[in-house]
C-alpha cells in the first residue's frame, strides 16, 4: 500500500514539474519524427560507445504491440495490449516515471503473430491522439490523460476493419485528423472527432498517411489493400491511384518522397517502384524487386534508400538502394525485419534480436560504428532517437532508453 502511494506521489510530483512544454526541435512528436520520413536533425549525440554499450537511464513493461514511442515536450507515448486491454502510456521522457496512463478493453488479435497495437501515438500541441487496432480513436490532454473525445470509428461509420486491423497512426494537417480506415481514408475534425469525410467500405491497407503539398493543396498519400493513392486532405476526394496489389492486401510501408519523386514498397515478393508526379496519373520510372519493405518504410538519405528488404519468414537484410536507379549497392546481413531511422547522415538499426547499431550512411557499405545488445526478444518497431536518448521496444513490450548525450 505505501509502495502504490509513494508512485502516485511520484507521478503527481512529475506532472506538476512537467506542465504543456512547448516542442522541441529535438521531439519526435509522431510515426516518423518532425518531417515524417525516418530522419531526426538532431545532431552531437555519441555515434561511438563505450565496449559495455551505453548508459540505460529506464526500462518499463508496456504489454504486448509493435507500436513505436512519440516523444514530446519531455514525455514519451506508446501502446501495448495485456489480458485483452490496450493501455495508452504517458512516461518521463528523462525517468521513465508513469505520469499516467489508460486502459481500456481491446482483444489482443493475435491471429499469425503476437498481437496487440500496431499505431504509434500523435502528439499535436498539448494534446495526444491514438487509435487501436479495432478502430477506437482517442483525444487526450498531454499533460494529464483527461480523455477529450473518443469513438469507434469503425462501429460509427460502417467501414470494415482490415485482416490486421487499422495500424497507420493518425496524421494531424490542419484542423482534420486523417486515418487509414477504410478505401481511401478517413478524417476526423481533430476537437471534436466529428467525421469531416470518408470513404468507401473496402479494406484500408497498413500505411500511415503521408501529407504531401501539391500546389495549394495538401494530399495524404496512403497505401490501400490494392493500391497507393493520394487524396484530398480537405475533401478526400483521390487524386490519382496506383495499383499495387501485394498478397494479403498488405501495403504497409509508407511511401518516401523526394521532390515529385515517390517510392512505394511492399513485402511479400512484390517489390518497390519509383513514381514521377505530373498533373495526372503518376509516371512510373522503375520497378524492382530489390527492396521490399514488408513493414518499415525505408529513409533517404544523399539520393540512397536504406531500409529493410525481405519478410519476417524469410533472412530479411538490410540494404542500400540508390533511388534514381533502383541499383543495389550493398546488402548486409544479420539485421533481419528490424527498424532503421537516420540522424545526422547516420543510420540508428534495431535488429530483430534487440541489437542496437549505429553507423555512418554511405553508399559505400556498412560498418557500424557503436553496437549494443539492448533487448532480447522479437524487435520490428523503429527506434527513436530524441534529445540525446534512444528508445527502443520488442513485440512482448519491453521499453528500454538509453542515453547518447555527450558528457
């Protein structure tokens, strides 16, 4: 009793010292970081540990889930699922300490793997939205979990959730919060969770929304069960469609963009593409099997795609594509359907198996610069870099930070 008194001392203490902070340029506020595409402008973090790896400042348990952590205005969010209950977790950044948290009833699916949430949690100013497999979406106050709104959007509007359920996490753009669900998406007015638009009842594929200025339009490209298409933010009314038909209907990875250049990739033996956008249906500049992100989508860096190709049946590696081409320049194996961020023309990997690697992003080949056992277990989900500390989680929910701050 006076154990559980003292820790709900402690999370008051911390909330009082952790009032709405404005972001940082260091955050990793959503599913991708600041510009959404795997890459952090953080820079002077240790690139080179010490043999023993580096300093663990926290671990915690979170339940069952491949979601990844926001960070912001010194908080971290996440996801996991335990005893058929999802709980939304709010931690100290610096600590680990639980500033507090919500559960609610949410079956594990755990149908061909582990189960549990697959979204990552999207701060947007003082507040936090999420959304569960099965459709529940959430508006919380960052700061202390006061629920603001919430609904099932599935039960609400009709459309069917997918084999795997609804994983893309929610995109913020302007006053809309668009999601994955349904034919072409969905979009919630963000006070209120009013539905503002959405599509038809057909299978959403996996992909987190992806805004893109196109004139003064904004689009939210999306991958769906049978193709990638872009959409009106506003109306959602499509753009343009490509059809990308992968087996089970899984187009998961998010499409990377450069200029009027867009990468699409999928697992599964489909393989990934290079798209020109024009006034009208994209222009299709190569095609190939030489990567295919079965979950993760891959980051640019120099004109190079790194990420991971192959699925998690098969020895997936980690390779370096060059983007004008689709020309393979090096394949590294070990890695397998682990995560890859980038920071500061440097790769941040999570193996599989919980290793943590750093190494410089060249072309030229990998040669990992810092590697640390971090966890054991099953690892797919992306580790986070955000003001000098790395986040890292596994399938049955272990969190461990660690520190790369410079003394």
């Amino acid at each position: 009793m006076v154990s559980r008194a003292r820790g709900a001392l402690l999370a008051l203490v911390t909330l009082f010292v952790l009032p709405d902070l404005p972001a940082r340029a260091d955050d990793w506020p959503h599913w991708r970081g600041p510009a959404r595409n795997g890459i952090s402008t953080e820079t002077g973090w240790l690139a080179e540990w010490p043999k023993d790896g580096p300093p663990v400042l926290w671990k915690a348990r979170v339940g069952t889930g491949f979601s990844s952590l926001a960070v912001a205005g010194g908080r971290v969010f996440t996801l996991g699922n335990a005893t058929n209950t999802d709980t939304v977790w709010c931690f100290a950044a610096a600590t680990g300490e639980v500033l507090w948290k919500h559960s609610y009833e949410s079956d594990l699916g755990d149908k061909y793997f582990e189960g549990g949430p697959g979204s990552t949690p999207t701060v947007d100013g003082n507040r936090v939205y999420t959304i569960s497999r099965w459709g529940d979406v959430f508006a919380f106050a960052a700061a202390t979990g006061k629920i603001l709104w919430s609904k099932n959007v599935a039960k609400e509007t009709g459309v069917r959730v997918p084999g795997w359920g609804f994983t893309g996490s929610p995109l913020l753009q302007e006053k809309l919060l668009v999601l994955n669900v349904g034919e072409a998406g969905l979009a919630l007015n963000k006070d209120s969770g009013a539905v503002v638009w959405q599509s038809g009842d057909n299978n959403a594929g996996y992909s987190t929304p992806l805004p893109l200025r196109r004139g003064d339009d904004w689009l939210a490209l999306l991958g769906t069960e049978s193709a990638y298409l872009a959409v009106n933010v506003r109306t959602g009314k499509p753009a343009w469609r490509v059809r990308w038909l992968t087996e089970y209907g899984v187009n998961a990875a998010d499409p990377v963009v450069s200029g009027d250049l867009v990468f699409v990739s999928s697992g599964y033996g489909k393989g990934g593409g290079l798209l020109r956008l024009g006034t009208g249906e994209p222009e299709v500049v190569w095609k190939s099997k030489v990567l295919r992100t079965q979950m993760n989508p891959a980051v640019l860096l120099d004109g190079h795609l790194f990420g991971i190709d192959g699925d998690t049946t098969d020895k997936a590696l980690l390779k370096c594509v060059e983007l004008a081409t689709g020309t393979e320049k090096w394949a590294q194996k070990g890695i397998g359907s682990g995560g890859v961020m980038a920071a500061d023309g440097k790769l941040i990997v999570l193996s599989e198996r919980g290793e943590l690697l750093v190494a410089p992003a060249t072309a030229a080949g990998f040669t990992p610069s810092a590697r640390a056992q971090v966890l054991g277990g099953k690892c797919w989900t992306v580790p986070v870099l955000a003001d000098g500390r790395i986040y890292c989680r596994n399938a049955r929910g272990d969190v461990v930070c660690v520190s790369v701050r410079k003394p």
